[in-house]
C-alpha cells in the first residue's frame, strides 16, 4: 500500500532542529533577559568593584556574598526558568496551538523531549556564558578577594540545578493544568507546599500536642522541604557560617529530583488529553484532591491565624471554619473559571469536603497520640539537656560548644520527675509564663524534644529537684565552664548604671572567675529563681570576643564573690549602693488580682498610671534596708521601686517583700 | 481509508458524540454536515489523532490514528480556526512542514505558490482571513496528503479562490486517489465536490449518503392532465411530497426515472417536466417524514 511505503522512506532523523529554531525564537528572549541579568549582578559588578579607588570589603562567601547581590541573583534564578516552562509549554493551553501541534506526525514524547531541549539549553547558556566571563577574567586578574575557581564552579553547579529544579517542576505543573497563569502560581505553590504545609502542621501540633516543639521542627529542617527556602535561608541569617546556599547533598538530591519531575511530566503529557486547553487542572481526577488540598490548607492557615491573636480553641476552630470555607470557594472558582459559585450543588461539595477536611484536621494529632504521654525511661537515657529555651541549646550547637548535658542517674531521674509533672499541668493553648525545654540523647543514639509553657509554681518542687543538681547548674550558668585563661577583658557593670569596673589583668580574672564559681555552685533554689537585691551584670570577652554566651548576673548574695571586690576596693564600683540610688517609692501590693499580667514591673506601671501615692525614701539607710528585697516575685505585701536619676522616671528597678521579710518602718507605715 | 465504528466521546462530562458509525472510501470525498456544535470540530479532531474517543474504533489508512506518527505523516488537519506559529512567514512555516512531513513536495509548493499568488516572506499574521486560509490550503497540498481533512474550509475564501480551491482538492483526488473529509454547516457549498454526504445532528450520524444515487433516485416533476382522474395517492408512485396549483401537481418522487415516466405516460399528461433538485431540497423530501425541522440543520 502506499502509505505503507511512504512510511518506510522515513528521512526524517530523530532529531527535528525546525522544532529547536521556533522554540528559540519563541523564547530566546528569555535566555538573554537571564543572562544579562546575571552579567549585571555578577561580572559587571566584579569589574565594577575592581576599577574602583577604594574596594568594598568581600565577605567569605564569594559569589553569593553581598557584593554579587545574591538576593537579585536569586530573583534572575525564581523567575527566568518558571518564565521559560511557561511560555515553552505555553501551547497546551492554547486550544489552537495544540491542535496545530499535535496534529503533526510526531509522537508527543518526542515533541516533548525536544521543548526539553531547548529549554535546558537556553536556561543553562546563560550560567554557562557568566561562568566562562568569570574563568577567563580568573585567569587574567587577580580576583582571589572576591571569589576562587572552586567557588565559581560550585556557583556554576548550584545555579544549573536549581535552574533545572525550578524549570522541571514548572513544567510539570504545566502538563498538570491547562491556564498558564495557574501554572505560574502553582508551581511557585508546589516549591513552598512542603514546607508551608510542615509550618501549619507544626504549628497545630504544637498546639494541640504537650510537649511538641514546634521551634525545634522549623529551626531545625524547614529549609529541607522547600529548595525557594533553602536558597533565602542563607541570607536571612547572617551570622550563618555556610558558605554556600546549598550544601552539596541536597544540591544532588535536587538534581535527582529535577530529573523524577521530568519523567514525570513526560508521562503526564502522553497521558494529558488535549481538549483540557483552557481548564484549570487538565487531569480531571486530581479537581477533587485539588479542593481538599485547597480546603486543608486555607483551614489550617485560618486556624493559626485565629490562634495566634485568640489563643482559645473556640477561636481556632472558628478559623478552620472561615479558613476552609474560603479554600472551597477559592478552589472551586479556580476549576470553574468564574466567581459565580454560591449554588445549591457547591454548597453539597463545601459539607462534603468540609468533613473530609475535618476528618483529617482531627486525625493528625491522633497520630501524635503517643508522643504526649511519653517519657524516656531512666535506664534508657544516656544524658539529658534541660533549659527554659531551645534557642539556647541551638545556640551551643550552631557555636560548636560542649553541651552541658545531665549525665548522673540521680540527675537525669529529677528531670524524668520533672518532664512528668510538666506533662500533668501544661495546656498547649495556655501560654505559661516559663518555658521548659529537654532534649533527651538515648543510649542508642536517638534525640528526643520536648517543650513545655507552664507556670512555674505548679511544678516548683520537681523543678528545684532539677535546678539544685550541680549539672543543671553547668546548663542554666555557662560561666562555670569557662576558662579564664581565655579571657581577655572582663567588664562588670551595676545596675544603676552608674560606675561599672573592668579589668585586663589575667590574675584578677582568674581570681574573680574562680570565686564566681564557688558561689554559683552553692547557689540555692530561691537564688537562682527570686533572687535578693539589685544585681550587675558581669560580660566577658573571650578569645577577642564580646559575644557569648558566658555573661552572669552578680547578686547581693554572691559572698564570696562580694568579699573578694571588697577585698580588691572594686565593691563601690561594681555594685549598686545605697547611695546610686535617688529615691525609693514603696507601694502596698494591691490587693485585687485582675492584672492579666503578675509580673511586679508591670503591677508597678500600672500603679503609677492610677495615680497612687507611694511611701517616698531618699536616706542611705532605709534604702538600704529596703534594697533586701526580692526579684521576680508573683506575689507578697509590698513593692519597692528604685529610681536611679531624678530625671529618669523610666529608669527603674523593682524588687518586693512578703509580710513577713518587709522592714519594721514599712510595715509600721501601711498598718 | 477512514473507519469510524461506535464512537463516543465525552468532554468534561458533556456527551458530544454518540456511537459515530461512517465509512470514507479511498479517493472519495465525504461532505460532513451539520449545525453548530453538532460535534463535527471534535469528531474531526478525533480523526485529525489529536482526541482521543472515550469508546469505539478509529481508523485512517486502516490503522488507529491515535499517536501513531506513521499514519499521521499521510494526513493532514486543517482547523476551522487557523493557527500558524506566531510572527511566522510562510517560508518559515513551509521549512516547518517540511520538517514534519516525509512526503513534502518542493515542487508541489512552487507550483502552488503561481497558483496563489502570495508573498511567502510576508509575515501570515499580516494577511487577510481568506490570504491564510490560502496560505493553509498551499502548505496542506505541499504536504501531498493520503488524507486530508477540512473543517469548513470555504469559510472566508471569494468565489474565484472557492473554485480554485476546489478545482486543487478534484485535481488531486483524481490523480493520487487522495481521499478528502469536508465539513460544512451549509450543504450548497460542498453539493458540487462531495460524493458522499454524512449528516451529524446531536453528536449521532442521522444518515449517509451518496449523492449520484441519491440524484438519479430523487425526481421533482411538474405534471398536468385534462381529466381529473388522477390521484396521486392511489397511483404506482413512491410519492415523497406533493402540491397541487391549480390543475398543476408538484411532485417529488423516488425511484427510477424510466419508470416513473412510463407510469406518467399511462395518465397521458397534458404537461410533463422533470424540474432541477437541488441537495437541500432532497435532503428536506427525503427527511421530511422523519419529522425533522430539516432546513434548520443544514442551512
């Protein structure tokens, strides 16, 4: 037959360039928009700075430090590869271009491996052109300030994946729908899902679950479920030590993954039936899982919203409602093309998928279920952190400090007491006033998080167990394991903020260190929780730097520590005395408890806002007397406000006395 | 050449066609009629192997059409609604075609560019309706098709570029035995090419026919006698529609043309015509007692 032999006489090789040359002039402007942007970011601005008379000074993160801009690069790398997948692929959904296309004898495979091709072409040409204008400049110039060959290469190789990432996953989107515009959103959607949908779970969590932390989750692996985070991460937090954006791992595992979206895509695009042109989702099976996905998210997103200003489950439940609501609305529009939705068979659909959506909302905590009731056995626990913060512990673990873990049994037994009670009292909604946060490291290798807010009095007793050990001590004063070799500068300043007293000389650090310590290793609960009198701060700079973590307060009742200033003649300047103080107000704590707030400070505003006249100080004598009193108390008799300068109302400190340890001359005055 | 057996096809939950049967001989040229959204842009996309049917069997040049590139080098589409690639001349787009089909003629598109007259370096987009429905039709027959399907194609074109349009797709069918599916909204504008005729109403076939028969078996005669004896009714003839003016009777009648006359001659009729029928009207006759609003459909 005839076409039979037509058929056979095939010239036409695999490869069909004409498909290549329309693409280019179709999207070629794209590549040359990238590339200029990139020459203007990047090697433009490196001549820039080499002719100039006084050359800003590079930070150690070459190419993607702040003279290259990163953050512009970053929008060249957001936008231009989504902007090539959509224009590329544009043709799906566009009912006539997609007759046009498919109505040639190519098999859509084909046709799609050569968008492909031109695709990947034009986006890495671009990178590839900066990359040779930086070699060859490498090798003509000295550049070694600004970035190394190595650093160049590893630029190259990050911006070709995540250019491929962004690329590859815009055109799966694009056989996924049939709207360009809901193409562009989308894909941007499907880069952050992952970690949008783990910011709201976690959130949720946190609030639904005891104990969960919710810090340590986002903290600690958010970046790993979306490559847009990953990428601004390294900029957002300055003091990083990466070097790089991306490490090399996840650099590989992004590599793979561009690869699975583009196998991906292909078979889609087989299977994707072309009169879907022009339809929001071109798979009709994926609208129902669209509209819950859509659901769920809105109503965990109006659930979080509502929580954080409400804090009551009555109000997150309202914002599931209001959230999911929404999400049906919005998604159902989205599929329909028209705002017009309100009718009688969506409202059917809004109960249907908003018990689907309940359904899961309910669920997810019950997956946890385990997790609330949990508690580490003694026996299994090799050591055990305990702080009031997981910033702090985090802290120790970005500086690459020793981690003052709990190691005795005894010890670790009081945290496990401690954790239990935690778990009876605390409510995940009620925001305690003290936070508490363990990390357990088992013995066969596995970490453990809790956090819990509760307040403090309620589990006071397990809680001073803890405190008293000496390991926990070790956590709550980092100072005890500096070495004061390693100090340079030691600076203690009064409260007062008058005078204040450093010293260089090695032997009165070591002096000074050394009895801090002996007193911090007595300390007693009630010292470390309310301590007595106004304090100092002590700062240290070690090893030339002024920030770390050593930093302590100096209290009144630090004796040995006090005995040695007095003993060098520093005691005047170091601490506050009587005589720094202008005038001291006494107040009568009030008796009606509707403060929302117990803090003393604030008790102590509001006092002065409704006018009440307080009981004045000015001699030497009496403040002294009255500077005995406690800080951090909740509640007692009377409180004392000391003012530093006349002329400085704000300036103040507070401390208060029960009943019982108040001055005869209050007490007189007030009875 | 083309088989369709019990199609159907849904578009998002919308039946547009419903067990499709027709069959297009090699070298024939099928008129595909019907009205607006009768689902004849779909079954022609179906057959173009761009849709895909939800059910039934699909085969141009005894294959499945469907994603099979070595049938589709042998056919090629042209959409009611033209679509070139954007800022494209049709040099340009004859270099794409040419990429795309084994059996492109070089020769075949110089001669057709004397035909047409048209500036091949002048961007399509800067032509008129009718100039890129020409510039189609010139790349289409460059491509020397087994195939060829046409979804309205006389939409916008004058009289003069009708007729040498037509006069091309006669020419070819006559000499490589090209086999050609036209639709139309409008029977009188493929009465004088079709040899067959489907008409598609609702997405089903109501019926097919072809048009040699159907003229050599339809008759429109105008009769008169002088005696009045003569009833139609009673008479031997297969009487698809009368009217009486007068002593004169209009008669549309089937069969062959021989016999009817012998049967007239028998009533020795004062006046005998056989008047000219055109398609349309057979279609009316022949559909009338099916009860169709006909003239609807097709006009």
């Amino acid at each position: 037959m005839k076409w039979g032999v037509q058929g056979m006489r095939s010239k036409t090789s695999s490869f069909n360039k004409e498909i290549i040359k329309q693409d280019f002039r179709n999207v070629g402007w794209i590549s040359i928009v990238y590339f200029l942007g990139l020459f203007f970011i990047v090697p433009m601005q490196l001549f820039m700075e080499m002719s100039k008379e006084e050359p800003s000074i590079p930070d150690d993160r070459g190419l993607f430090g702040s003279i290259f801009a990163y953050e512009l690069q970053l929008f060249f790398l957001f936008i231009m590869p989504l902007l090539m997948a959509v224009f590329l692929f544009r043709y799906l959904h566009v009912k006539g271009a997609s007759d046009f296309a498919h109505s040639f004898p190519m098999k859509r495979g084909k046709l799609y491996q050569h968008h492909i091709v031109s695709g990947v072409i034009l986006l890495i040409l671009p990178i590839l052109l900066n990359y040779l204008i930086l070699i060859i400049t490498a090798g003509a110039v000295d550049v070694q300030d600004y970035y190394t060959v190595t650093n160049l290469g590893y630029w190259l190789w990050l911006f070709s994946t995540m250019t491929l990432l962004i690329f590859m996953v815009g055109v799966f989107v694009g056989t996924l729908t049939g709207l360009s515009a809901v193409q562009g959103i989308l894909t941007y959607i499907l880069l952050f899902l992952p970690a949008g949908l783990y910011v709201l779970i976690a959130f949720h969590l946190s609030s639904y679950i005891k104990g969960y932390s919710g810090d340590v989750v986002l903290e600690r692996s958010i970046q790993y479920f979306s490559p847009l985070v990953d990428l601004v991460e390294f900029q957002r937090y300055a003091p990083d030590p990466a070097e790089v954006p991306v490490e090399k791992l996840p650099l590989i595992i992004y590599g793979l993954v561009a690869a699975a979206f583009y196998v991906l895509s292909l078979f889609l695009y087989k299977k994707r039936s072309l009169e879907s042109a022009g339809r929001a989702l071109a798979v009709t099976a994926l609208n129902p899982v669209f509209k819950v996905g859509v659901t769920f998210c809105f109503a965990l997103f109006g659930g979080m919203y509502f929580t954080v200003s409400q804090n009551e489950y009555s109000w997150m439940i309202m914002g599931y409602f209001i959230g999911g609501t929404f999400g049906y609305a919005a998604a159902s529009m989205l599929l329909e093309k028209t705002w017009r939705v309100f009718n009688w068979r969506h409202l059917k659909g809004w109960f249907g998928y908003g018990a689907v959506t309940c359904a899961l909302i309910a669920i997810i905590p019950f997956l946890w279920q385990n997790y609330e009731s949990y508690v580490p056995k003694s026996s299994e626990v090799e050591k055990v952190f305990v702080s009031n913060g997981y910033w702090q512990y985090q802290r120790m673990v970005d500086e690459e400090m020793e981690i003052p873990f709990i190691t005795s049994v005894e010890s670790i037994q009081s945290t496990i007491d401690l954790h239990e009670q935690l778990i009876e009292v605390s409510n995940p909604l009620e925001d305690g006033r003290d936070s508490f946060f363990f990390v357990y490291r088992m013995e066969d290798g596995s970490e453990i998080y809790r956090q819990y807010r509760v307040d403090e009095q309620e589990v006071a007793e397990a809680k001073k167990a803890v405190y008293e050990t000496e390991e926990y001590k070790k956590i709550e004063y980092p100072v005890l394991g500096l070495d004061p070799d390693k100090v340079n500068r030691l600076h203690i300043g009064s409260y007062s903020g008058q005078g204040g007293k450093e010293f260089y000389d090695p032997e009165l650090i070591a002096g000074f260190v050394e009895v801090l310590k002996e007193d911090i290793e007595g300390i007693s609960y009630e010292d470390m929780v309310t301590p007595r009198g106004l304090y100092s701060n002590v700062h240290f700079t070690v090893n030339g730097n002024p920030d770390n973590p050593f930093h302590v307060q100096l209290h009144p009742s630090f004796e040995r520590t006090m005995g040695w200033l007095k003993e060098k003649g520093f005691y005047e300047e170091a601490m506050t005395l009587p005589a720094d103080i202008h005038r001291a107000d006494v107040y009568r704590w009030p008796e009606n408890r509707d403060f929302s707030n117990n803090h003393v400070r604030l008790i102590v505003e509001r006092l002065k806002e409704e006018g009440i006249e307080p009981l004045e100080f000015t001699s030497d004598e009496k403040i002294g007397s009255l500077m005995k009193g406690q800080q951090n108390q909740e509640d007692g008799a009377y409180i004392v406000a000391f003012y530093f300068d006349e002329r400085n109302s704000d300036h103040y400190e507070v401390l208060s006395f029960g009943k019982e340890d108040a001055p005869d001359f209050i007490k007189e005055h007030f009875e | 050449m083309i088989e369709v057996q019990g199609l159907h096809k849904s578009i998002d939950r919308t039946k547009i066609l419903k067990d499709v049967s027709f069959y297009v001989q090699k070298g024939s040229i099928y008129g595909l009629l019907g009205s607006n959204g009768a689902g004849k842009t779909t079954l022609m996309r179906i057959l173009a192997g761009i849709l895909k049917q939800n059910d039934g069997i699909v085969r141009v040049l005894e294959e499945d059409i469907f994603e099979n590139d070595k049938v589709k080098q042998n056919v090629v589409f042209l959409p009611d609604n033209l679509y070139f690639l954007p800022q494209y001349t049709t040099k340009q787009m004859a270099d794409y075609y040419r990429s795309m089909y084994d059996g492109w003629s070089e020769e075949r598109y110089e001669n057709l560019k004397r035909v047409f007259h048209l500036d091949e370096k002048k961007k399509i987009s800067q032509f008129s309706k009718g100039m890129q429905r020409q510039v189609a039709f010139w790349l289409a027959m460059s491509a020397k098709p087994d195939v060829l399907i046409i979804d309205e194609p006389f939409d916008g074109l004058d009289a003069v570029m009708r007729q040498k349009v037509r006069s091309l797709i006669i020419q070819d069918v006559a000499e490589r035995e090209m086999t050609v599916l036209i639709s139309s909204h409008n029977l009188r504008e493929v009465e004088d090419i079709c040899d067959h005729v489907g008409i598609l109403h609702k997405g089903e076939i109501l019926l097919e026919r072809d048009l040699d028969d159907l003229k050599a078996d339809v008759h429109k005669i105008q009769v008169a006698f002088q005696e009045e004896d003569f009833d139609p009714e009673t008479s031997n003839l297969d009487v698809l529609h009368q009217e009486k003016r007068g002593s004169v009777f209009l008669l549309i009648v089937r069969g062959n043309e021989t016999a009817i006359s012998a049967e007239m001659e028998k009533y020795r009729p004062l006046v005998y015509d056989r008047l000219p029928l055109t398609l349309e009207e057979i279609f009316i006759y022949e559909m009338g007692g099916a009860g169709y609003a006909f003239e609807n459909i097709i006009v």
